[in-house]
C-alpha cells in the first residue's frame, strides 16, 4: 500500500508491516520551490524519467525505485539473499591507441541490482524496453563474465 502525504511524500507499507519512505524528487515540495524549479537548467533525462529517493538512495528512475522496493520485500520474506545496487564488471580493459597521448578508458556496465535466488546470481538492469546500447552489453556480459543480465 502506499498513500502520500500532504508535503509530497509517499510512505509504502509492505505486508510484513515494515515501510519505506517515497520521496519523487522531481517536483518542487511547495509554491516557494517552484521558480527555481523552473528556472533549473537541468538536461532532461532522455527517456522522461523522474528520479525518486527511496529510503534516502537516489534513483534515476520510478522504475528503478520500485524495482528496489519489490526486491527488499523478497529479501524480508527470504526469497533472494545478497542484494547489492549498482555493481560494476569490467567489460575491456583500457588500451592505449597508437597516435592518441592518453589510454582510454576500461569499458564499464553497471548493473542495476545483483542478488542470490535459488543458488544462482541474477543480474538486473532496469529498463523500460532493450535499447541497442543494453544488447550490446548483454552480450558481453554473457561472452565475458558468462552471466545473463536480465531486464526488470
């Protein structure tokens, strides 16, 4: 269940009776926030997300906040063990390019969620749908480390 309170906050109540704490980020909390809000000259996120700050983590997104929240509730009832946020594998690592004065970069995916379910490592990312970049990944994920990421 999750209700939302007159300054802007939302509070979800899980069945086992613990709750966390919503915060939507993205709106000003009253009139007097309003012009800064407006006059801010923050990019907007290229797919409309609005960040969320849930249990004081910020979010980049809704759905990541929920997926966090869903995933909570499965450690509280003991259905996953482990649960870690954003954690990184090294898909290249750095080279230097003959010509060029400085290395470049190792190639990096960060994962959105990692957790135990039966035994075995799940690997989360969550998105709204597999753009070309998150197949990309996928793949050398699987041809790199051998792990499935799966899409939440």
């Amino acid at each position: 269940m999750t209700h939302t309170s007159p300054n802007g906050r939302g509070v979800y109540t899980a069945p086992n009776g613990q709750t966390f704490n919503i915060v939507n980020s993205s709106r000003p909390r009253n009139d007097a926030d309003a012009p800064a809000f407006r006059a801010s000259t923050k990019k907007p996120h290229k797919y409309n997300a609005r960040s969320v700050v849930i249990d004081g983590i910020r979010f980049p997104s809704k759905r990541e906040g929920d997926r966090w929240l869903a995933l909570k509730l499965r450690v509280v009832l003991g259905e996953i063990t482990e649960l870690e946020r954003q954690v990184s594998y090294q898909l290249a690592p750095s080279v230097k390019i003959l010509g060029e004065k400085r290395a470049r970069p190792a190639l990096r995916f960060t994962a959105d969620f990692r957790y135990v379910e039966g035994g075995k490592t799940v690997v989360e990312d969550s998105k709204g749908f597999a753009d070309t970049a998150f197949r990309m990944r996928q793949h050398l994920m699987k041809s790199v480390h051998g792990v499935d990421v799966v899409l939440s």
